[in-house]
C-alpha cells in the first residue's frame, strides 16, 4: 500500500466530517489542475477552535489530510491556523506520495482561509 | 484481512491452473531454444507448433498466419506500423476510443509524415461504420477499429467495418486484446486482415500475445534480428508462454460460452444492486452490444480514486476510469470521447468480472459500494464535482 496507516485511517473514518451551520470562519482551498477541493469551518471560543468540521471532494489523502487537518486544528489559537504549513499536515498523515502532495496543500490552506475569515470576523488584527 | 474479491480481469486475470501445469516443463527440463536442431530445441519446435495449431483451430485460419508476440501493445505495434511502413506514406482510419497502443502509434505516424483520421464514436462509445466508409480516401492503407473496449465494453460493429475495408481494398485491423476467448470472434465473416490478441486477459500467462496476419497482406517486420517467425518477428520464441497461451486458449474454447452467459447475469446484478440503492449513478457503454463481465459505472459527485481505495481496504479490486498523476486529473480519453460530462466522468469506475466471480462476490461488491459512496458524497462540498 503506498499510503500510510494513519492516512488511511483518516480516509476509512474521517473526523469531524460535513457541514457547520452558522460558522464563526470558513475557508476552501481548491487544488488547480485536479480540482480536489477542502472546505474547513470553525467554530471560536475565547479565540480558540472550539469546534472544526471540514467537508472534502478528491482522492483518498485529500479526504484524509482535511480530516488530519480539523483533528489538529481543534483547540488551537485562530492566530495560530494562519500559519499552519502543509508540511505540519503532511507529518500528521505520516507522509504523503510525491504525487499526492497536494492534498496537505488544499487541507492546510482550506485551514488557513477559515482562520483569516474568522479573524476577519471578529475585527481582530491579523 | 477476509477474502479478496477480484473485480479487474479486463487489465490482467490470474493463470488456469491448467494453464499453469502445461507450462512448467518449459521452464526446466524442456528449456531448448526451438531454433536449435538438436532434440531439446526439436522438442521446444514441436510445444511451439502444436500451440500455434490449437490456437489456429480457435480461430480458423492457418498455422503459419500466426505470429507470436510480446504482448497486445507489439501486436498492435506490428500491425499499424507493419501496414504503414510497407506503404511508406498515406493514410489510417482509427478512432478516439483505441487502446493507447493504437492510438499512440497512429499519432507517431502522424509525426513521420502519415495522415490519420481519428474518427469520433456515439454516446455508447460505438463507431458508425458510415463514418468509417467517408473518412476512405484514395491513399487509405489501413484501418484499426477495435473490437471490444476495454474501459467500458461497448463491442464494435466490426462486420460492417470489415465488409467496407473489404469493398475499398483496405486492409483492416482489429485489436480483439478484450473479446479473443471471451465472445465468437470469426475473422472471415468479419473481414478482417490482422488481428491482435493476448493471453493474460485470457488466463493465459504475461508476456505473450499474437498477430494473426491474413495471407497476402503486405506487412513489414518492425523488430529485426533472427530468422524466427518466418522472418516476421525477430527473437528467441518465449516457449512457456506460447505453450500457455495455446492451452489457455483450449481451455476457453470449452469454457467461453457458458461463461458469457454467466457473466452477463452477474454483470447485470452487479448494476441492478448498485443502482437500486446508490442515487446519481449511470452505467457507461452499450446496453446490449457490450462485453459480458464488463460494467462502468459512473459515482456523480466522488472521484474514481477514492472509490477504488475505499473498496481496496475492503479487500475488493477494481479500476478507477480516471487517473490523478502529479496533482492533474483528467476523465477516461474514452468516456470524453462518448460526450460523458466531467463531473460524471470523474467518478467513473470500472467492474470487471472473470470465471472465478460469484453472485456472492458480486452481492458484497455492493454491499461494499453503497456505504462508501454515501460517506464519500456526505463529506463533499456542496456545487463541487
């Protein structure tokens, strides 16, 4: 199998999968070129992700690094999510195929768009 | 992990055991090279012969009209640069839907100064032989139709083509790499003048196929080298193989027509429990004029890559009809060529049932499908795909 344990885990059961209604941030990032696509929403509790969903179209690890990313993304600092890199993501799948390396992409910057967004909400600064 | 259910035999299918059992002598006490005059390469002579005999008998044609290749790929290789090149210049009629072993040597005789017509297909991935009979030009030197499709199974109307390459005098070529042992396959009635055909698609072992080259067609050898072949196809004979593809093809010629009837029903339960159950689907390819064990079934809204996976961990093998290599996806060439729309065509996947497949195999296939592709499709964002 060319795809990690943990990545196919994520793939079999995704965490925090589907809609958020009424999100406090949200944010897509869509790959060009193979159209896969991740949605992350946030819901903020004393500028902390109290809860992230996500909703993704693609193959295996697109699925799997968008539910990596909610997992990880959970409790941290919305400030934080702005910077967190596809790399993070990445790690946290135990790897990914060079070819399938833009699935942490899409996930990392569906994460960082929801974070901005949130941000933006608030009115805070960046 | 439980059993493992096997639903991809149009890319390769495991070897008969019969098959198997021909075989092993070749690869050790029977191991002379057949172009050699002493008894061990005499002996290799006569499994080589007797090989090409029974396949011969299989089809209807003669011993010597037979060439032993490497695989379909060279077997469609031969044919159209065979044809082209004893021409030296002129024209080809293929069409959009070929094996990429058609459709890309075309396009390279396309490059060395060849004119090719590729002709378009219906939306059940048929040809129009009409079509085939305006594109004949003066210069036509060949045309390759093939004659089952290997993605989606429609089976092309090979008879008409032949009889009007027949009327034109134009030689014609039919990769038969998906129909020889599994459908009638009569190349006179058909009118055809080559034919490719393999022996892993067949039970038959890797690494072996065939041309059948009818008499009189002016072919030129594309490999050179040694004598074998009668000069047609340079290089020591690969004699286990033969023998294995002669025996496969023994073996179908018992077993393909109770087979047919077989997979056709199971192909059809596959679809009608799928389908019962599954929301947005659509089978691809001809409802009725398609490959008994063959069903493409298109998941609106999921990609083809994620289903193949999350059936893989099930322990269930088919085929996605599109392919992400280096982050760029793009649809089956051949559901594009049949005008099956994009966010279709993304979720296109590929059953393909062998001898071994059961009612059972087929009920936990769908068992399989249909959580998976509710979760898949739970997970998607709305307007995407």
């Amino acid at each position: 199998m060319r795809y990690s344990a943990t990545l196919l885990d994520h793939f079999l059961h995704p965490r925090h999968a589907g809609l958020m209604r009424e999100p406090d941030g949200v944010g897509s990032e869509e790959f060009e070129g193979c159209g896969d696509l991740a949605r992350i929403f946030l819901r903020v509790r004393d500028g902390r992700a109290d809860e992230v969903r996500f909703q993704a179209y693609g193959c295996g690890p697109t699925i799997a690094a968008a539910s990596v990313t909610s997992e990880r993304a959970t409790g941290r600092r919305v400030e934080d999510l702005v910077n967190v890199k596809a790399e993070e993501i990445e790690a946290a799948l135990d790897g990914l195929p060079e070819d399938r390396r833009h699935a942490a992409t899409v996930a990392a910057g569906a994460l960082r768009a929801a974070a901005l967004d949130a941000l933006d909400r608030r009115g805070g600064a960046r | 992990m439980s059993r493992r259910i096997y639903l991809d035999h149009n890319a390769s299918t495991p070897v008969h055991p019969e098959v198997l059992a021909e075989m092993l002598p070749y690869f050790g006490e029977r191991f002379g090279n057949p172009s050699s005059i002493h008894g061990f390469g005499r002996e290799a002579r006569a499994a080589v012969d007797a090989a090409r005999d029974r396949i011969a008998r299989f089809l209807g044609v003669r011993a010597d009209e037979i060439v032993f290749t490497s695989g379909g790929t060279e077997s469609d290789n031969f044919a159209i640069k065979g044809l082209a090149q004893a021409r030296g210049g002129g024209h080809l009629i293929t069409s959009r839907v070929e094996h990429h072993a058609v459709i890309r040597t075309c396009q390279w005789l396309e490059s060395q100064g060849f004119a090719v017509t590729f002709l378009d297909v219906d939306e059940h991935g048929m040809v129009d032989p009409d079509d085939v009979k305006r594109a004949i030009r003066g210069d036509t030197i060949g045309i390759s139709i093939m004659h089952a499709n290997s993605e989606v199974g429609t089976i092309q109307p090979v008879a008409a083509i032949g009889a009007i390459a027949r009327d034109h005098g134009v030689p014609f070529h039919v990769d038969a790499v998906q129909t020889f042992g599994k459908i009638p396959l009569d190349v006179q009635a058909l009118g055809i003048d080559l034919l490719s055909f393999s022996g892993h698609k067949i039970y038959g072992p890797k690494g072996i196929a065939g041309l059948w080259i009818r008499k009189g067609t002016k072919l030129v050898a594309v490999q050179h080298g040694g004598e074998h072949e009668r000069r047609r196809r340079a290089g020591t004979e690969n004699v286990p193989g033969i023998v294995g593809l002669g025996k496969a093809v023994e073996v179908r010629a018992q077993e393909m027509a109770g087979e047919a009837v077989r997979l056709v029903a199971l192909r059809d339960r596959l679809w009608d429990g799928i389908r019962a159950r599954v929301p947005e689907v659509r089978l691809n390819g001809h409802s009725t004029a398609r490959l008994p064990g063959t069903a493409n079934i298109c998941y609106r809204h999921v990609e083809s890559e994620s289903i193949v996976l999350g059936l893989d961990l099930k322990g269930i093998a088919v085929s996605a009809g599109s392919a992400c290599t280096s982050g760029s996806i793009e649809p089956s060439y051949v559901l594009v060529a049949m005008g099956v729309p994009v966010d279709w065509a993304m979720g296109a996947v590929r059953h393909s049932l062998g001898r071994t497949t059961t009612a059972e195999d087929v009920d936990e296939v769908v068992e399989g499908v249909v959580p998976l592709v509710e979760k898949l499709r739970a997970a998607r964002p709305a307007g995407v795909a």
